[in-house]
C-alpha cells in the first residue's frame, strides 16, 4: 500500500512578484528562500512542512501560463511516484512528473520524488 503522499509546494503566478514577496515574507513573516527552478531562481516561502513558490506569468516553469493564482501543487511521494508521465526539472533542484489534472480544478498536480530511486 502506498502511503498519503505529502503537500510539498503550491506554485503561485503573480503579476507583482515583488509585492507578493513583501506580503508572504516581510507581512505574514514567512521565512524566504530563493530555489532554482527551470533557469532561474524564485523565491519560495516555507509553511510548515510545505511551501509557496512566486513565478512571473509566462515562466518556463509554469509552462508559460499567465493565468494568476495556483499553477499547480507539489505532491511528495518519496521514492514510488504514481505515475509513468515524463520527467521533469523540478523546484530546488528536484524533479517532478506530472499525475494529471482534475477536472474543473485549473491545479495541475505533479510529483516531487528522489531522483536516484528513478535511475
């Protein structure tokens, strides 16, 4: 039986990244961290044990999309993703597979695993 995975990220696109940052860091007193992800670096939020990632509409990352809110959430199935999608660059250096997209929900959720188990 394979176990409840863990929320990793949310990934956020915001028109104003930097007064998204002020709010999640400086604000709500969020602790701050920039993290690759694609070819640049976003800052990322930590919220316990998951985290907020900032992206600029039209990032790679985000596959280009310039809709604003949740792109998509970071699922952490260790070492057995449920999935056979490609895989990908993932936040922070990770990789991520995509598992779908549920309908009527504009999340795309995706899988955070250990690389090496996969290769």
């Amino acid at each position: 039986m394979i176990a409840a995975p863990r929320l990793s990220y949310a990934a956020l696109i915001s028109r104003d990244i930097p007064t998204a940052d002020r709010l999640l860091g400086e604000v709500l007193g969020l602790p701050r961290a920039m993290l690759p992800a694609g070819d640049g670096m976003v800052p990322v939020f930590a919220t316990g044990q998951a985290a907020l990632a900032l992206f600029a509409p039209g990032d790679p990352f985000v596959d280009g999309a310039t809709r604003t809110g949740v792109h998509h959430i970071g699922l952490d199935y260790g070492d057995a993703p449920p999935a056979a999608g490609p895989v990908r660059a993932g936040l922070g250096g990770g990789v991520r597979q995509a598992i779908g997209e549920p309908a009527g929900v504009r999340t795309l959720a995706v899988v955070v695993f250990n690389a090496e188990a996969k290769a």
